[in-house]
C-alpha cells in the first residue's frame, strides 16, 4: 500500500466526514446466514418471486486484486464459491489487455479496454475518464438522485471514483493500518465500513477494493501458502459484505439487489504479472441477483462487462462501450 498523494488525502477527509456517522453504527458480524458457507440457500427463494410495486434496484461491486477463482475454487473460499453457484459464473480470460492494476480497474469501472482509455500502469490522474466517463458519472447524469459509494483500500479507486463532471456521492480510500504487513487489517477495515454503508443507507450503487490477496502473490507467489491464506481472509470479508446485503434486502422488501464479484488479473505461480500467460489474463465474473440463473456458467463475459450491467440493472444509459451486460442472452451459457 503506497503513500497517499496530497489530494487523496483531502478526498479521504472530505468523504470520510460525509459516511462517518453511519459508520459507526457498522455491523459486518459474520454471524448470518449467508456468512455461514455451510448452509445452503434457495436463490428462487430470494429472487425467484417478482416483486409487486415495483422493485429499487441496488448493486453491490466487490472488486478482488489479483485473484486466480481457481484457487478458490479448491475449497479456500467457500463463501465465494457458494456465491457463484447461486448466480451466473463466467471464467474468462483478458488476453491482449494489459494485466497490471490501473489498466484493468479502469476498464471495470468504464466498461472500455486500455486501448480506448489509455491507461497503462498504475500512476494516472483522472483526466482519462473526460473522454470515457466512469460508472459513477454515467449514473449520477442519468439520475442525480441516486446515491452512488466507492470504498476502497487502493487509493486510486478513489481517483476514478471522483473523476468527472458527475462523481460518486463518498469516494473513500482506507487509511492503510500501521500495524498492517499484508493488509489485512486495511482490507477489515474496508469491508467494514462497506457493510455500514449498505446497512445504514442502502446505496444504489457500492463499489468496493480488496488488495491483500494481490500483496501476497507479489510477495511469495501465486502458488504459495500466503496466498491461499489471503485468498480464505478476503472469502470471509466477501462473507459479511453479501450477509450485509441479505440483511437489508429482508429489511426492505422492496429492495432489489444484485452482486457482482470480478478481480482485475492473475499472478504467476512465483508472483507478479502483466504478461500474457493464462495465469495472469485468467478472469472471473460472478452476479447474483434476480436476473441471473443459479448455476449457470459461461466464458463470454469479463471485467469490462461489468459497467454495462450496472448501467443496464439501475437504467442508465450505456453510451458507447466495448463491454456489454450480464443481462444479455447472446452468450453461451451452461447449465451446471
């Protein structure tokens, strides 16, 4: 975790003095139902029944840095796993687009490869999102109403997120914990005030950045104990976020929430990427929610595609964009 520049410094402060009430009434206990991956859920159950009266879309976008899904797949993180069987999973690949943090969160939150928006490592300001607008900003024009939130432990989620002539309502980055070496403590922290949000305001749009699994593939490898054990630490985390949305979706009938879970790259067996090799363009997309099949699976769609799902899902107008949304029925999908 870098030093924060002087600006993310004043953005932090700013956003932290509009969330700071609600966050201290945080419950991200992990002692719900979905919380527990033992216990199996209905997802007809949960979504299946149209809702009368028309429901309020909300979505929830939990980023992962630097997650292979097939080590959670090996039973590391059965909260992620249980996710995606009662949803829609695509295992992709980003082959051709650079496989370093900036590019690749980039295009998640504009829905445009690197080849449009130009960024290419992981120092950028926010003039590129001039040209291509954030899903922040494509929402906040549509509808000034919505309540949009980005809480990350990357301070340069903040940067997009505050970008633009519309910006998100709180853009907030954690301040990294002095005790933290593998950022798990700053990754807590995130998660945390993600649950406050979604509890206490119940935005209609929460993006959020988890990093310690890519830390630990930069400092002992893809292949490595650290890294599985990031791996179960951020499943736990990905836990109390979606118990949170459980919660206040049985709160507030009409409600109507869907969450996404994409990372950005992969790591090589012995750490790092940007190349090309399938260990570092491997991608993944889960979306739970009231328009996706439980079980279903598929290899069509990838990080971009998840601002053109967002957009589709609270009724924003997509614009021009190399993604498309999860909603669409062009792609190949298999039932498990």
């Amino acid at each position: 975790m870098r030093e924060l520049s002087a600006p993310a410094k004043v953005l932090v402060a700013l956003a932290t003095a509009l969330v700071t009430i609600p966050l201290l009434c945080s419950a991200a206990g992990s002692d719900t139902t979905f919380d527990d991956p033992g216990v199996a859920i209905d997802p007809a159950a949960a979504f299946g029944v149209p809702r009368t009266g028309g429901p309020e879309a909300k979505v929830v976008v939990i980023g992962i840095d630097g997650l292979l899904f097939d080590k959670a797949d090996r039973t590391q993180a059965p909260r992620l796993r249980h996710l995606a069987a009662q949803g829609l999973l695509s295992l992709g690949s980003i082959t051709g687009h650079i496989t370093i943090s900036g590019p690749s969160w980039a295009s998640v939150l504009t829905g445009v490869w690197d080849t449009e928006h130009g960024i290419t490592g992981n120092e950028f300001d926010a003039s590129p999102f001039l040209a291509h607008p954030s899903v922040f900003t494509r929402i906040e024009r549509a509808d000034p109403t919505r309540h949009t939130v980005s809480i990350g432990t990357w301070h340069q989620i903040a940067t997009i997120a505050a970008s633009g002539d519309r910006r998100a309502d709180v853009a907030l980055t954690t301040a990294p914990d002095p005790r933290d070496s593998d950022e798990a403590l700053t990754d807590a922290t995130t998660a945390t005030e993600v649950v406050a949000a979604i509890e206490r305001t119940g935005p209609d749009l929460v993006f959020t950045h988890l990093d310690q699994v890519d830390l630990a593939g930069h400092q002992h490898g893809g292949a490595s104990r650290a890294y599985l054990a990031a791996i179960r630490r951020v499943d736990v985390l990905v836990g109390q976020i979606v118990a949170a949305v459980d919660r206040r979706a049985a709160e507030h009938p009409r409600e109507q929430w869907t969450v996404l879970v994409t990372t950005d790259h992969g790591h090589l067996p012995t750490g790092g990427h940007g190349g090309q090799t399938p260990a570092e363009t491997a991608n993944f997309v889960i979306a739970r929610g009231a328009d996706f099949t439980a079980g279903a699976t598929t290899s069509a769609y990838t990080l971009v595609d998840i601002t053109p799902t967002v957009l589709d899902l609270l009724g924003a107008p997509p614009g021009c964009l190399d993604g498309r949304s999860l909603r669409t029925r062009q792609a190949p999908i298999d039932e498990r």
